[in-house]
C-alpha cells in the first residue's frame, strides 16, 4: 500500500525529507481551498463539507450538523495530527480525548477518516509510522489506520487538486 500525507503551506519540504519519512508524496494545500478546509469556524466548516471538501476540525469538537453535512455529502474527515503534537500539557491530553472521541462519532457514522499531519512546518510532519500509530491509539483498527493514511489521504489530494484545476 502507498502513502500520503497533507501538509499546509507555508510547511517546506523537499521529496527525499518525504521519502525518508515512508510517503510516496507529500501534498501541501492552504487549507482553506476548495479541496479541504482545516479550522474550526462552525459555518466554514458547514459551507466547505455542502462543497464536498475535506474538513479538518482543528479543535476536535464533535459538531452533529457538520458532520451530517459533511456525511451526506461524501467528504472525508481529516484528522489533523500536528494539532495533538503541538499542544503541551493538559491541553494534549485534551485534544487526545476529544480527537479519539470525533473518530469513534465518525466511524459509527460511516465516514471516511484520513489522518494527516497537516503540519506548518518541516518540525511537526510526521512519518507514515507515527500517523499509523498515532491513529491506533485514538481508536482507529490497524486496516482503518492504515485506510487512512493511505486511500482517504489520496481521494483528499485528488480532489484539492481537481478543484485547483476549476
């Protein structure tokens, strides 16, 4: 299996750095494009899931109607990683929680998930083993984890990169 990870600009890369870290590619998108939308203003977040874009709930808050939306609609849920990673404290312990709470709501809806570092900077992207792993341990089953870390972050690139092309 092959794959992919998401990262945001302004994050600098080169494709051995993306190599080395297990990944056939290493997409980097704005975030707020039409393909994916990372944040968590609630009616952004609606907007962009009625497009059929990715979303990425930045603080991990479980939000039924987004998430309807974003289910009907087929878009996947992005799960960024780099958001756990760059909290400290008390607050990633939250973030822990909160995140493994969203994937198991997800998973019961029958949503796609994908797990990506969308990380900002060369210092919280991630190895496709830490994305596995780290998806593991918010509740995500060996073949989900690895689902979507590979096929749901390629169906995401494909369509970041097809609405780029309107």
């Amino acid at each position: 299996m092959k794959y992919y990870d998401i990262v945001l600009k302004p994050c600098e890369f080169d494709g051995p750095f993306a190599k080395r870290l297990g990944f056939e590619r290493v997409f980097k998108a704005d975030g707020k494009s039409r393909g994916l939308f990372a944040g968590r203003d609630r009616s952004a977040l609606i907007k962009a899931a009625q497009r059929g874009s990715a979303i990425a709930i930045t603080d991990f808050s479980i939000d039924r109607e987004v998430l309807a939306k974003a289910r009907d609609n087929e878009a996947a849920l992005c799960i960024p990683i780099s958001a756990i990673a760059a909290a400290k404290g008390l607050e990633q312990a939250r973030l822990l929680h909160r995140a493994s709470e969203l994937i198991a709501y997800a998973y019961r809806k029958r949503m796609e998930v994908s797990f990506a570092s969308l990380a900002e900077s060369r210092l919280f992207m991630d190895s496709r083993m830490q994305l596995i792993e780290m998806a593991k341990a918010l509740g995500a089953t060996e073949e989900q984890a690895r689902r979507g870390v590979g096929e749901a972050n390629v169906r995401i690139i494909e369509g970041c990169e097809a609405h780029d092309e309107d």
